[in-house]
C-alpha cells in the first residue's frame, strides 16, 4: 500500500473512532440506511468489534469519501462540534475549583489602581512651582508623594525615587540636583525656585522645552511643595495644624489637634463622604452622606508614628487623598 493509502487509512481509523465514542455519548443507535452520510456509515460499522479494518476502509473506498483534505475538514468539524457539546454539558474546572462557578465578564479596576482623578489635582494647580508642570506629570508627582510623606527615608532619597520614572535616561543625575534642591542656601525653595521658574517661562514652549536639568529641577521643586502640603506635623509645642485642599466639589479643610494625650482630627467636608486614619496602632474611620464635619481620635498616638489619613468624596469611587499625620516630640520639630 502506498503512501497515499496509508495516510488515507490512518484518517480513516481517527475518524472512525471518534464516531463510536460520539454515537456512545450520544446513547443514538446507528441507522444502516443512511446510505452514502460518512458518519452515519463510519458510526454503524464501528458498531460491530468484529469488523477488520480491511473491510473499513474498503467501504471507504467504495463509498468515495473524498481526498484526505476532505476527510481531515470533516474529521476536525466533527471533533469540534463534539467539543462544544461537551464543554456545554459539561464544562471543565480550574484547578482550584470544585465546581463550576460564574464570574463577572468584566472585573472593575480597584480603587487603589486608579490614577489619581482630576478631583485631587485641582489644588496643586494653584501652587506656584507644580502649576507650571504639565498635568500628567503632576499627576505622576500627586500619586508618588503621597506614597513617599508617610517615608522616613531622607530628603534626597525621596525626590529621587519620586521623579526617577519621569527621567529614566538621566538617572545619574538625580542625586546631584537632589542634592542642589536640598542646599540649605535654598531650603525654602524660593531662590532655586525662582531662578528655575524664571528660565522656563523664558522658554516658549515652557516645560516641555526645557532641558532635562531644568525639568529635574522643577519636578523636585514641586515634589517638595506637594509633600509639605500633605504633611500634618502635630506636637505640645504647636498642637495645632491645618490645612484646605481645593476640589471642583469644594474645599477639604482638615484640622489636626493633639492634647499630649489625644490626637484629634477634623475634616470638613463639602460634600458626603469618609475619612479613615490608619497606622500601626490605629484603623477608624468615619464617613457622612452629606456635606459636614467628620472626626476621628487616637488616644496615645505613638511619637514619630507616621499616620495615613485618608479623604474620600462621592466621586464615583475615585481614589482618596492621603494626608501624612504625625505626632513629635518638640525637640525635633
């Protein structure tokens, strides 16, 4: 027998085969009179364990199923409607399951992986360094500091990990103008700032225009003007601290006040919605429907503890603002 004949044979066996488990499956009997149908013919001789091969594949021949493609689109057609049927009565589980189970189509993006929402940026567009930055980089800035307030890594180690993905081509030189931002001549920022300020306004496309230095510069600048706005820094020599945070809905104004035995903390808010404080020793919470003061106390905060505060609106589930709130001994204010 030929090549031809034995690859012809060999579909022929798979074909056959597959019929007799879809006609078992099925519990149908075969029907001998349905004349030239392949699968009718293949699934009634396959009835019958006495049948040679031979005899098989001579019917084959003689009924003219086709050239081997036919029989292999066939073949796949079948197994594929087989499939389908199967999985349909009967679908398979994942590993972990012990049942079928249904799960959403789609599945919706936690808030904590949300970018930070135009509701939160409206405010460090009011401030002189971080208004001259473009928002998707401000953007960038807002979500990193508020991860890096609560940090007691140093100054510098902090602007750099905040602005590092914004400059991944000049990375070596972060540390050294990390280092200039933090001079003490410049603390304040107001002499840098200044300069830097001056020469990007000088540029006509601003920012974008600026080379990678002043860009560096700027973005650290703005960096160290954010972080101060979302650090509350309470002690028995200035127990009192606040601050208002700008939204379309209206202005956030947080309180912060410690007794040396309480720490108290009141936000108002301009619409409903919820504050949470949280930290080693401390998880509460407090939310209202509507526009009002909420409050929160930790009796004997921990002394150099960095709290997350956490500010929430009705705004569609968007991501909270989180204010780092700290209590410190007075000597190290």
């Amino acid at each position: 027998m030929n090549s031809e004949s034995e690859n012809l044979k060999r579909l022929l066996l798979e074909f056959l085969t597959f019929d007799r488990s879809a006609s078992s499956t099925s519990g149908r009997e075969p029907n001998p009179s349905t004349g030239s149908n392949p699968s009718a013919v293949c699934a009634s001789e396959v009835g019958s364990d006495t049948v040679p091969f031979e005899l098989l594949f001579e019917t084959g021949q003689s009924l003219n199923f086709g050239d081997k493609t036919t029989v292999q689109d066939r073949f796949h057609t079948l197994l594929k409607h087989r499939f389908q049927t199967e999985f349909a009565n009967r679908p398979p589980l994942f590993p972990w399951e012990a049942e079928v189970r249904e799960y959403p189509a789609e599945i919706s993006m936690p808030a904590f992986a949300q970018p930070i929402s135009r509701l939160w940026i409206e405010n460090p567009l009011r401030f002189s360094i971080s208004s001259k930055l473009p928002e998707t980089v401000l953007q960038c800035l807002l979500d990193r500091c508020q991860n890096m307030a609560q940090s007691t890594q140093k100054q510098g180690v902090k602007l750099v990990q905040i602005v590092e993905s914004l400059f991944p081509e000049s990375l070596d030189a972060l540390e050294p103008i990390a280092n200039i931002v933090l001079t003490p001549a410049y603390r304040s920022g107001s002499a840098l700032a200044e300069a830097t300020l001056q020469e990007v306004e000088n540029l006509a496309g601003g920012y974008d225009q600026a080379t990678p230095e002043q860009q560096i510069a700027l973005t650290m600048l703005a960096s160290i003007e954010i972080m101060s706005a979302l650090a509350l820094t309470v002690s028995t020599a200035e127990p009192t601290i606040s601050r208002d945070w700008v939204t379309p809905q209206g202005v956030v104004h947080v309180e912060v006040n410690y007794t040396g035995a309480v720490l108290i903390i009141n936000a108002t808010m301009p619409t409903g919605g919820r504050v949470q404080l949280v930290g080693s020793d401390a998880d509460s919470q407090s939310s209202r429907p509507e526009a009002g003061i909420l409050t929160l106390a930790q009796t004997a905060p921990v002394i150099g503890s960095a709290y997350s505060l956490e500010v929430s609106l009705d705004d569609d589930g968007q991501r909270p603002l989180r204010f780092s709130v700290m209590v410190i001994e007075p000597s190290e204010g």
